[in-house]
C-alpha cells in the first residue's frame, strides 16, 4: 500500500512557514485557530488578508511581490489532494518552501528598506515614544502622514491620559514615572539648545524647547511628586540640586544628573574635535598604574657569520635599549550653581565645559610636543638630537640640498648594534608656523626657474605639519611643563610605522578625559570634576632629525 502523507498535518506545516515567514497582526493570529482547517485555502484566506507586511511610497511595488508570493504559496497548498502518494506530496513540499525562501528574503529586503523610509521610522518613534506601538503599525501599513498620525496619536494619548499635552508643536508627554526617558528629552533640548546646527530635537525633546532651566527642574520636581507651588525662584533652584528620585545616591535622571550629562557630553565632544597636529607622530597605549614604566626596544638580531667545514656556529644576542617614563594625572573642577540656574544661563554647563574639554587636549599635544622640544635624555645616557644619534642636519633654510641631508641621515640609520642599516626614510616635514609658508612653497613648486631646482617626487611626497608649540615654545611651570620654541628650526619625523617616535600612554580604562560630579558642599550646586591620566615619552631618536635652520 502507498504511504499518504497527513494531509491536514502538511498544510499545518506550510501555513506556519508562512506566518513565521512574515507574521500576523496579533488579531489575526488569534483568529487562527478557529478557522475551518477542512479547507486547505481558508488558513490561507485569513493569512493573504491580514499581510504584516509594512510599506509605503516607495515600498508599494515590494509589498506587491510579497502579495504575489502569498497568492503562489496558497495555489501550491491548493495542489494537495486526498489520496496522492508521498513521492507527490515531497514534491509540493519542496516547492512550497522555495516559495516560503523568497517570502522570507522579500519580508528582510522590505524590513531594511523600512529603516531608510522617513515616515516610517517618524511614525514608530512617535508611537513607541507614546506606548503605541500597534497604533503605529497600523498606520504605517495604511500609509498616514507623518502630520496626520500625529493628530491621531493625540488623539489617542488624550483619551487615555489626562496629563497627555497637546500643544503646536505636536509634541508627545513623556508621562510621569519615566524617569530616564524624560532625562533624555531634557538633556536632547539642552544640547540642541546650545548647538542647533548640530543636535536634532527628537519628538520627547520637543516638550521641552523653549523652556528655561528653572522650567525643567520644576518639571522634573513635580514628576517625582515634589509640589513647587508657592516656591521662590532661589527655592525652586535649591531644590532642583539636591533632589533625588529614589533617595540615596543622586542618579542621572536627577536633574544634577541630567545638567552633569550635558556638560560631559560637551566636553567629550570639545576634546574629541580639539586639532592635534601630533598624532602621526605617536604610538598611542596605555598603563595599568601610575608606577615608572620601562618599555624595552628589541634591537636587531645578531648578523649570520659565514661557517667553515667542519665548523661550528657561533652564538649571538639582542642588542636592546630602554626608555622610562611614567604617567600623571591633571584636573580642574567646575561649578554649576543654583545662579547659573536661577539665570538661565546655559553657558556655563555647555561652553564651559566645552573650553575645558579644549584645555584637555591641549594638555597632550603640550606633553608630546615637549618631548621633541625640550631635547631629553634617552635610555642611553645622550639627548634626543645629538651628533652621535646621527639626526641633527647642518643648521640651514628649508631646501633642496637641507632635505637631501635629512634624507640622507634617515637612510643611514643604523640599528642599536650600531651596524645594521635599517633604511629608514622621512614622512612628515615639521615646521613651526613661521616657515609653514616657505615649506609649502618648496614641496608645491611646480615651475622651477632652473632644471637643478626641481624638487624631486619623493621630497613632494612628505606630508607638512606646521605646529605652534614650536615657534612660541610652551609655557606650563605649574605642570612641569616647559620648552623654548624657534622660528627657524625645523624637523623631519617617519611614520611610527617604522620605528617609535613618541608614546603617548593613559591609565587603562581611562582614555582621554573623563569626567564625575558630586552636588557641591563648598559651593551651593553641583561640582564636576575633569580629569585626565597621561604621560608622553620619546622612544627612539632614529626616526626624528632636527635642523636648527638658518
């Protein structure tokens, strides 16, 4: 006797493909099991007229193929019929999932597309923002504008909840009890607030444009059940600073908490945009303490030696150097007080912290640029730029024969066992920024007046980097930061490809500037502490070549 395949079983299957393929809305998934599951067609009925498939302008044509692959699925279910043999059945089956295949890469392709569409992604947010995520849907699959869903999202949150604000702006109420998501609506309009060009207001952030800080720490106040009624503007302020939403430790959906996010935000942006023309020239690390480091340079290995018959080979060792150096740490702490509040005066959590986000990076190239100025003392006992390191250049003005005695020092560098030639070659041509227009001049010359002042291709090929600190030196007492700069020298650096030149290292786990804050005891708000643990070190003196000039 034929084997027959469980008919209703099989269609079971296939029908479920197809939901998990592209899924049902949650009304018609509960629909399912009361179907009549007698008739192939009718699961497939109930699947074909409630698609979850969302799409818009665009995505019509898309949703149309997935429609058809639907149809084609459902005709394939058709085919089964009472009596036929397994050989028949494998066959639908097999079918049936190739169809199944190209549902499911169409339903990903129009989930991708979806993200790049501007009204979808306008519309769920919105909705999500709300707690209406199915509202959302729907509306998607309908094609609403992003204006008319906005009217019927407000519609909604007004039926449902007295507190919903309705006002020109469309905006949607964050609602009480959602702590962070109101910080983040806050800590949104202040940083749009203080740059527009550059921070979009999201749609919770639109609740607070246009409010001052007094407004925002009454509104955060009242949300965690604080009543402000009859409260002064100094009271309403003092208030704002030390309240906590849960009791204990302030948390960042404090207001100290939001107003402190913002000025780190700040300041990681400042520090992060802050130029800094040494970073080709470093090899960035870090220290797991603030102990003396020691790093070793491995030298080149031994030269082979020719072995006579019957010989025996001879050993050898690594030549080695070493450099130390240790790490520090720098910081400042800034004040935000219950006047800046009381004055609106966003400045002073925005700008100021900004400012000092510049003075961090500018602490590091002050560190890196020192090491090359102040001519240190190196593992083996010699100066950075000394006649027995081979890289100081007969004192002379940027030129064809100066850069052909740099390259040529770079070219006959030698390893640590003083023999070997490792063939180094320069890359960047530091200037301070007095003769930033005389080596420009020179590497861009395009017309020589004669044959022999044509700059070579090669020469054209350094990179120029034209820094401040070299001219006016850097001033830092304080900081044991000190170094007299010149108009007239110059420098020629390698990639840190090829050998070290600087190392610039932090406290591991801290990179860059970080940031904590406290509500203030010596002063009457929240304090911010700034801090930065680092260290520089020139590492090898082979890649760098110094021309005191003319």
């Amino acid at each position: 006797m034929t084997r027959k395949y469980n008919i209703m079983g099989f269609v079971l299957t296939m029908a479920v493909a197809v939901i998990a393929c592209v899924g049902l809305t949650s009304e018609a998934y509960a629909a399912v099991p009361h179907l009549d599951f007698h008739s192939a067609g009718s699961l497939f009925d109930a699947i074909v007229s409630n698609p979850h498939v969302i799409v818009a302008g665009p995505l019509a044509v898309m949703r149309a193929d997935l429609e058809a692959l639907h149809k084609r699925a459902e005709d394939k279910v058709a085919e089964v019929k009472d009596g036929m043999d397994v050989q028949a059945l494998r066959k639908i089956d097999d079918e049936h999932s190739e169809i199944v295949k190209l549902m499911k890469a169409k339903a990903t392709e129009i989930r991708n597309l979806e993200w790049q569409d501007d009204r979808i992604i306008a519309i769920r947010s919105a909705a999500a923002s709300a707690g209406l995520a199915e509202l959302g849907e729907e509306h998607v699959q309908r094609e609403t504008p992003v204006d008319e869903f906005r009217s019927i999202l407000l519609g909604h949150l007004a039926a449902q909840d007295e507190q919903t604000q309705i006002n020109s702006n469309t905006r949607v109420d964050v609602g009480r009890g959602n702590d962070q998501q109101r910080a983040a609506a806050i800590h949104n309009a202040l940083m749009h607030r203080a740059s527009p060009a550059d921070v979009e207001l999201t749609a919770e952030g639109r609740n607070f444009r246009g409010m001052t800080l007094l407004d925002m720490a009454r509104d955060v106040l009242e949300a965690n059940g604080i009543s402000t009624r009859g409260m002064s503007r100094q009271e309403l302020a003092a208030q704002a600073l030390v309240q906590r939403s849960g009791g204990g430790l302030h948390s960042t959906s404090d207001f100290p908490g939001i107003l402190s996010n913002v000025a780190h935000t700040t300041l990681r942006a400042a520090y992060t945009a802050a130029p800094q023309t040494f970073r080709p020239l470093i090899r960035e690390t870090s220290v797991p303490d603030f102990k003396p480091v020691t790093r070793a340079q491995l030298g080149e290995a031994p030269a082979l030696n020719k072995v006579n018959e019957h010989g025996e080979f001879k050993r050898g060792t690594l030549t080695e150097g070493k450099e130390s150096y240790r790490i520090a740490t720098y910081g400042k702490i800034v004040g935000i007080t219950r006047q800046v509040i009381i004055n609106d005066d966003l400045d002073a959590f925005s700008r100021l912290p900004a400012a000092f986000g510049i003075q961090a990076a500018q602490l590091e190239s002050d560190l890196v640029w020192a090491q090359i100025l102040t001519n240190p003392t190196m593992g083996d006992g010699k100066s950075l730029f000394h006649a027995d390191h081979s890289n100081i250049m007969t004192a002379s003005a940027i030129g064809l024969t100066s850069m052909s005695n740099g390259r040529t020092l770079f070219a006959q560098q030698t390893g640590l066992d003083g023999r070997t030639i490792i063939g180094l070659s320069p890359s960047y041509l530091l200037v301070p920024v007095a003769l930033h227009t005389v080596a420009e001049q020179f590497i861009s010359q395009i017309y020589p007046a004669k044959t022999s002042d044509a700059v070579p291709d090669g020469v054209k090929r350094v990179q120029i980097i034209a820094e401040g600190r070299l001219d006016a030196g850097i001033n830092r007492p304080e900081d044991d930061i000190v170094a007299a700069g010149s108009a007239a020298a110059w420098y020629l650096a390698g990639t840190v490809a090829q050998t070290d030149i600087v190392e610039l290292a932090y406290l591991e786990g801290n990179r860059g500037v970080y940031t904590e804050q406290r509500v203030g005891f010596d002063i009457d708000g929240v304090e911010i502490k700034v801090r930065l643990d680092v260290g520089a070190k020139v590492m090898d003196w082979r890649n760098i070549a110094k021309n005191p000039g003319a």
